[in-house]
C-alpha cells in the first residue's frame, strides 16, 4: 500500500502528426518543440515512490497553472484522502491555487520565480542570505513562506549566463538594425540602453533558488521543504519512462476517444512498469532487455508429425525477477 501524505504533479504535452485543430487538440506551448503541430496536455500525479496514481487531459492550449486544481480535487473525492502535501513546480504558482488548496486542507510545496517578485522583496532576500553553500532564509509572504538557499555551483552558473545574456544586449544596442526583443535591452520611442535596474535586480539573486510553501517550520524546515522539492524528479522520471520506453509519443490517432484510450493504455503500461522497478530494483529497460533474451525454438519431427518447443536456459536475474514478480513459467 502507497502512503498518499506526499505527492508530486506536473504535466507534459504529446504532439500529433498532423496541421489540423479540433476541440481537444490544439496548437499550445509545446514541451516536445512541436508549437506548429496540435497537442493534448497531460497532467499526471505520482506518490514520493514515483508511482503514478491519477492522470487527465486538458486541450492542447489550457495553461499548465490552470490543471492542478481539477485533478487534485478529482484524486482527494475518488481516493476520500483528506490531508497531504503536493510538490509542484513554479509554473503552478498563483494565489488562486493556493488558497483553493488550503481550502481543502492540501498542503503544497512549489518553485518560486524569484524574478518577479517585488523590489522590496528581493532587497529583502539581498540583505538577510548569507552567501554560503547551503544557507536558507524563510520570509513571510501572501503565498506563504518563501524560502530560498545559495548555492555556489548555481552562482557560477547564474553569472556566466547573465554576462552572456549582458554581451548579447551590449551587441544589439550597437547594431540599431539588428533590435529584438532581448533581455537586459531597453527600448523606449526615444533611445535603446542596457537596463541597469534588471542588472542590479538580477545580480542580487545570483545563485540563490527559491520555494513557496505552507508548512510551518516546525513540521518541515528549510532543508526538508528543498529536499522535497528536489524530488520532483520522479515525475520527470515517469514522463521520460512514458514518453520513450513506452512509445506514448508521437499519437497518430485523430478521434477523441481513441485518444483517451490511447493515454489509459500508456497509464496503465506506466503503473506496470513502476510496480516492476519498485520491485525488482531494476529499471524497465534492463528488465525488458533480460527478457528478451528468453526465447523459444519450436522444432517440428517430420516422422512422427510431432511439434517439440525447446527454451532457452533462464539467466539468474531473469530467474530472480520470476521469484520477485512472483510469475509463472
């Protein structure tokens, strides 16, 4: 039995092999890099194992912040499970949803885009976090409690591309022709400048990451709520799983109900899938490869018209993953 008290929920999206909309499939921000090529958005809810419990569909063109509500609601109705904590990334973050959780006593833990926060806000993270590896800070906020760590590998990594990001400004403020929409550029009707305010704005949150959450510090502290957070590599897990070994995409139905059938097929294979890696300690792939090795020669005695069926001799770790799976042979 899974323990419900933690869950992690993102979404991804699956291109068709097609030019042409209807109600479900719709052209969108697409994860796949198919933005000219309809789509369905595929929301899915996994347990801290990485098993996944609950999936649903939205049109191509929906706002991945707008997903959560609906399937966390549906889950907490089918299941009767009256309190956990979801992980979720930034792009689920607004006030809405949030509130809209606590109204049903679900907990969240969720990526804070640290750039949009206020100037107050951010003098605020400026002034009190130690730039130290590992160092927290937990600030009181309208969405809960903003916590945020430093990291050195991170502030290497957010400078070099902000210098970058800051080269690439100065290049096109010097070619007038050549002007685009550009981070760190400015343009008004009368001059194109470097924008010294998002500079200095962004070399204050050089290397530090930050997440929202409800929990009291007493139940979770900085390093559990980031750790937490840091686990939502499991869902990625499963979209990879889903997407590659189990073929989900391309989709080259066109109907609506083959559609949902063909995401249940993928659902279902997904659960198998999991329950096999959790099980056994391997992972699909190796699994699927040790069997493949097991096959069977049918050889035919022309003189008697009899048909014998000869097996080729179980490896050990195919033998360990009958025993595991508790299977016959």
């Amino acid at each position: 039995a899974f323990n419900f008290d933690l869950l992690f929920y993102d979404v991804t999206t699956l291109y068709f092999e097609t030019f042409t909309e209807d109600d479900l499939r719709k052209n969108g921000f697409s994860k796949d890099n198919k933005s000219q090529q309809p789509q369905i958005l595929v929301a899915l809810l996994v347990t801290k194992e990485g098993f996944p419990i609950a999936y649903s569909i939205f049109p191509g063109n929906v706002f991945e912040g707008h997903t959560i509500l609906p399937v966390v609601n549906d889950f907490t109705k089918k299941h009767a499970v009256k309190e956990f904590t979801v992980v979720a990334d930034a792009a689920m973050i607004s006030t809405t949803n949030m509130q809209e959780l606590l109204r049903n006593n679900i907990n969240y833990i969720v990526g804070a885009r640290l750039g949009n926060l206020s100037g107050n806000q951010i003098n605020q993270i400026d002034k009190s976090m130690v730039r130290e590896d590992g160092k927290t800070i937990r600030i009181k906020t309208d969405h809960g409690y903003l916590i945020c760590d430093y990291s050195r590998v991170r502030y290497r990594k957010d400078k070099y591309e902000m210098e970058k990001q800051i080269e690439k400004a100065r290049s096109i403020i010097g070619s007038p022709s050549k002007i685009k929409k550009t981070k760190f550029v400015k343009i008004s009707s009368k001059e194109v400048v470097l924008n010294h305010a998002l500079i200095e704005k962004s070399q204050k949150l050089l290397g530090i990451k930050g997440y929202y959450t409800n929990l009291e510090e007493t139940i979770a502290n900085n390093q559990t709520v980031i750790g937490r957070y840091h686990e939502l590599y499991r869902i990625e897990q499963a979209f990879r799983i889903s997407k590659h070994d189990l073929h989900t995409r391309p989709i080259f139905h066109f109907k609506e109900e083959p559609i949902q059938l063909h995401i249940l097929i993928c659902f279902m294979a997904l659960t198998v899938s999991k329950h096999i890696e959790l099980t056994t300690g391997d992972s699909i792939r190796k699994f699927l490869t040790e069997c493949r090795k097991v096959t069977d020669a049918r050889m035919l005695n022309k003189i008697t018209n009899k048909e014998a069926r000869i097996r080729t001799v179980y490896s050990d770790t195919v033998k360990k993953y009958i025993k595991l799976l508790n299977l016959s042979h």
